[in-house]
C-alpha cells in the first residue's frame, strides 16, 4: 500500500506500522495516548459529526490551538478526508489579522483547544458560523458532541468522498505571517506535501523503533509535514503543551529524535553556559574546554575526525556531555533544525557531544523542505543549509562573481499559489516554471545551499558598497552575550546595529568582573558593560566582518523582541519594518554625527 493524500497516510500506518501509542498528548494534566486503530475510528466519528452538521467539500476550516495535540491531528484527518480545507492560524496572529483570514478565507467554522483561544478568535470581531473545542467550552460544540458514530450509509458517503478527492486537490491554506503586509493564503495541495513527507521520510531516521516529541505549533508548515512523516513512518509521537514542559516531557518520553528552531538549542547552551558560570574553578575549567572542544568539532562533509581529537571527545563525553544528553531524556541522537538561521558553533557542539544537529531550509510555499544536511557521512556542512531534498531542484539566478543570487526552486512541493492573488502568483514564478524564493544565497562544495540573506534587505551605504545584514547579524550571534540583533545602515556612511543583550550571561559576567547587577534598562547604560560589548564586537569586526561590513556603532536595548510584541514573525523571524518604525529614535542616534 502507498499514499497519495494526506488522509490516506493513518490507514498506510495501520497496514505497515499498527501501533499501540500512535500518537500521545495531556489530557486534564494527564497523558492519554491513542492507538493506530483509535485514531480511524476517531477520525471518522469526526468526519461523521461534520456531515451531519452540512459541510461539503471545498468549505474552510479554522484551527486556532495553542499546542500540538491529538486532537489537532484527528481533526486535519477528518477534514482532508472530507474535501474539507483546515486552515491553520497562529495563536501570535493579532486580532486583525485573524478576521482578514477569516474573511479572506472564507472559514465557516473553526476549531479552538482552549478558552484563551476563544477569546482571540472573538476579539477579531469575525466569527465564523460554528465553533468547535478540543475539551468542553462555553460558547463552544464540544468534541464529544461534535463526534457521532458513522452507521453504514455514512461510511459509504466516506468512502464515496475520500474516492473523490485527486491528489492534486486544494490540501490546506496557510497563511504567511510576513514581514510586511497583510497576511498571504498559501495554497497546498495533497501532492504537494506528500511530494515533501517522502522526500524527508528518505533522508532523516525516523521509524517504529523511534520515539519523537513534537513542541512546534501545527499551524506551521514545518511541524505539521513533520508530524506526517512521523506518521508515515509508524514513529510514536508524543506533544507538548507548552516550551515550558520540554524538559520534564524529554525526561519522560525519553525521545529519539525531535524537530525544534535554533532558540530552543540556544536556550540549552545558556543553561549549559548557566551551569558553568556557577561551577568551581576545577569544573569551570573543565566545562569550558569541553565547549571550545565541541565548537571545533571538525566533521563536516568529507572530513574525518583525527585520532588525537577523538581522545579528546572521549575525555570531555565522559565529563560533560553524556550528563548533557542525560538532561534531554538519555536517547536523543537527532535534531532536525528549521525556520531560522543556526549557529553554525551549535551545530558543531551538540554534534560532538553526540546530538547529530542537521540545519535545513524551506518556506511555506515550498511544502516546506528545500534542502537539508544529511545525518550520513558527507552530508553535512556546518553553516549551510544542506543539500537540496530528492525530487527538488535549485538553482541560482542572476549569480554575481561570487557565485551569490536569488535561490530558485522546482519541484512537486511548490505551492499551487496564493488565494485570490493571481498577480503576485504569477510574479514569484519565472517565465520558464521555477519559484522565486526572495532568498540570496549561494552553493557551496558543490552542492551545499547557503543562504546569505533577503534580496529586499540588503541596502546599500554611501560609500556606494552594498551589505546583506542578515550575514552581519549571524556573525553578532556569535557572541555569547548577544541574543537579538539587527543591522542598519541604509544611505548611512557605515553599518548600525541594535543589540539585545543576552542577560542571562551578562549577569554571570557581571557576578565574575565585580559589576554591581540591577534590572536590564540600567543595565545597558553601564560604561563597563558597554565597553564590554564594544570589545566584543570589535573582534567580530576583525575576525568575520569585511571592512564595509563592519559595525561601527551599536545601541543595546532592554527588551526582548517577541512575535507577542509584534517585533518577530510566528516563526521568529524579524519584522524589519516594525523594528525600525518602534525604534526610529534609537537607530537615528546610531547615525547622528558626533
């Protein structure tokens, strides 16, 4: 048996991988897990329940959820299955943008997880014409309601309808947060995505005899493709209901193998950096030597391990690392990155200590996986984002000397196009059929994508040189007291760069240099914590930066910047625009003449 559309994907795991935990995910502070068998039996109680309530084929529907869940997953099910369109909306979504979706969606329904859910779907000022919930909620057509058994007139209508479907039919809407603009409907059909669950399902190690937790939000692309390929794969998946309970969950669940974005290995490296700053002189000793180890692990394409460094691994394993992997469950051996750019130091890291960290790129209209470092030998180059995934190809348009362009791709995941848009459909495709990312980058050994930055981003300073800051800013991250950053220099005689400090690492500087300590916005203004930033991104400047390319002047800021705060995209991605409308002032000072 094979599978063509999404829905088919739960009967292709009851025919190959029939498990007993399927999928698992807290239930009333408990977890409750699901069986392959229960699962289609759920999904067609559901999908019974909505046609009784008169849905046809083509209708959208919502999903506003807070995590990942069961729940989530029967519910796509039993709307693919149907003809039905899920559309996913992310719970950073503001009220407005969530009554354009609605609107522009034309969603008749929508399914909430929790009361905070329902809240921001009312305060959009949309609703829809029926509301579902995961548990009982006020306001709300409960699961259990919702749900009714199919007799046999019904499961003839299912089968009848499931027939029907093509797998070139509209899947699912997602619509891109952006940096600009109002949010765009990505449409996706069936083969598109499982043009991607396949090409993935080759190349990561997944399958029965794996565990994986999933914490991502659904309502991205990402996670959601992943999740089939969990499923696809017969690979016990178990959710997470909030970043929080990731550490206890890991401890629990004991996974193999889990998908996260490069904030999530950051927050484990602070705590590892956390753990140091407290640790005796001997231990400190130790634990720093074992991070410059693992931030020169040389691994990377064809290149082996020499003898002498493999000694060393050995040493620190036994002294730090082993007791690193025990604190995420024992057993995690892979880590599949995606959404933003990753430190290439980490990468190396969590590889030497035994964590085969692989970056890969994509994008929503791309189903989403483009390209991805592999997990063999010769597969994988630190800072890049891999090579691009079976049944996918990329080229580079328009390559300057350096080899450096706008990333074009083709393939069976490209997106069918945006909802309502033919105009701006048909400008991000080129004459002959190949889909233009917006993304700048280059191929490296070969046949190793990097990506360099966005083509509308890079601007250029008087001195007539242009700058991609995105390359600027991942070489601030760098540093270890350097959290958030961007750079700006547009029509400036040089680059510019506001900096959120890291304050956890601050504050352990602090504690060892006899720096009085008190709250951020104080903080900042320090003259020797400024000078300490001042030294650190002067090394930067020398060591990676170009002499154009190098930050001359700085401002730190106190406050973190969030999707909540309307600063970051739903996937934590910068809101250019935003950042520099709320922080006109500050980024003036950076250019004033002195």
């Amino acid at each position: 048996m094979d599978f063509t559309r999404l829905f088919d994907i739960l009967d292709y795991q009851q025919k190959r991988y029939p498990n007993a935990v399927a999928v698992a995910g807290m239930e009333n502070g408990r977890w409750r897990s699901w069986s392959t068998a229960e699962l289609l039996l759920e999904r067609d109680r559901l999908s019974a329940g909505l046609l009784a309530l008169g849905f046809e084929k083509g209708d959208r529907i919502g999903i506003l959820a807070h995590c990942g869940s069961p729940r989530w997953a029967i519910a796509d099910a039993a709307m693919l299955q149907l003809g039905l369109v899920p559309v996913p909306v992310h719970t950073t979504a503001r009220p407005d943008e969530v009554a354009y979706i609605i609107r522009d969606a034309g969603i008749r329904a929508f399914f909430v997880s929790n009361a905070d859910m329902f809240a921001q779907l009312e305060k959009s000022g949309a609703m829809p014409e029926m509301v579902f919930s995961f548990a009982p909620l006020s306001g709300t057509i409960p699961w259990s309601e919702l749900c009714r058994e199919p007799d046999a007139a019904v499961r003839n209508q299912l089968q009848t309808m499931r027939a029907g479907i093509p797998e070139t039919e509209l899947a699912t809407l997602l619509y891109t947060s952006g940096t600009t603009g109002a949010p765009k409907g990505v449409m996706l059909s069936h083969a598109n995505i499982v043009s991607n669950v396949k090409a993935v399902l080759a190349i990561v190690p997944v399958g029965p005899e794996r565990t994986a937790v999933s914490f991502l939000p659904l309502s991205h692309i990402f996670e959601r493709m992943v999740t089939y390929v969990y499923l696809a794969a017969g690979t016990p998946v178990w959710y997470v209901e909030a970043l929080e309970q990731l550490p206890e969950t890991l401890q629990k669940v004991r996974p193999h193998f889990f998908t996260a974005v490069p904030r999530v290995l950051e927050r484990s490296y602070e705590r590892l950096l956390e753990r140091r700053s407290q640790a005796g002189f001997l231990q400190k000793k130790i634990l720093g030597w074992a991070i410059a180890l693992g931030e020169r692990y040389p691994y990377a394409g064809e290149y082996s391990k020499p003898l002498l460094y493999r000694l060393k691994l050995l040493m620190a394993d036994l002294l730090v690392y082993r007791r690193w992997r025990k604190a995420m469950g024992g057993r995690v051996h892979s880590i599949a990155v995606g959404a933003a750019a990753l430190q290439p130091r980490l990468g190396r890291l969590f590889s030497a200590a035994g964590i085969d960290v692989r970056e890969g790129y994509g994008l929503t209209e791309t189903s989403p996986v483009v390209s991805f470092n592999r997990f063999e030998p010769g597969g994988v180059h630190f800072g890049t984002v891999g090579i691009p995934v079976p049944g996918v190809e990329v080229r580079i348009a328009e390559a300057d000397e350096q080899g450096e362009g706008e990333v074009e791709v083709r393939g069976p995941n490209v997106m069918q196009g945006y909802l309502n848009l033919p105009e701006e459909t048909a400008a991000r495709f080129t004459a002959d059929g190949w889909f233009k990312t917006g993304d700048m980058g280059r191929l490296e050994f070969k046949r190793f994508l990097k990506i360099t930055g966005r083509k509308g981003e890079i601007f250029k300073t008087t001195t007539g040189k242009f700058v991609a800051p995105a390359f600027v800013e991942q070489q601030l991250l760098r540093s270890d007291f350097i959290d958030q950053c961007i750079a700006l220099g547009l029509n400036q005689p040089h680059v510019g760069a506001l900096i959120v400090p890291n304050f956890v690492q601050l504050e352990a500087w602090c504690a060892e240099h006899n720096v009085h300590w008190t709250a951020p916005e104080f903080m900042i203004l320090n003259p020797k914590v400024e000078k300490l930033y001042r030294q650190e991104i002067d090394r930067i400047n020398a060591e990676y930066l170009g002499p154009i390319e190098q930050v001359q002047t700085f401002q730190l800021m106190a406050g973190p910047w969030t999707a909540e705060n309307g600063l970051l995209t739903a996937t934590l991605k910068m809101r250019r625009p935003a950042l520099e409308a709320r922080f006109e002032k500050e980024i003036a000072a950076l250019f004033a003449a002195k």
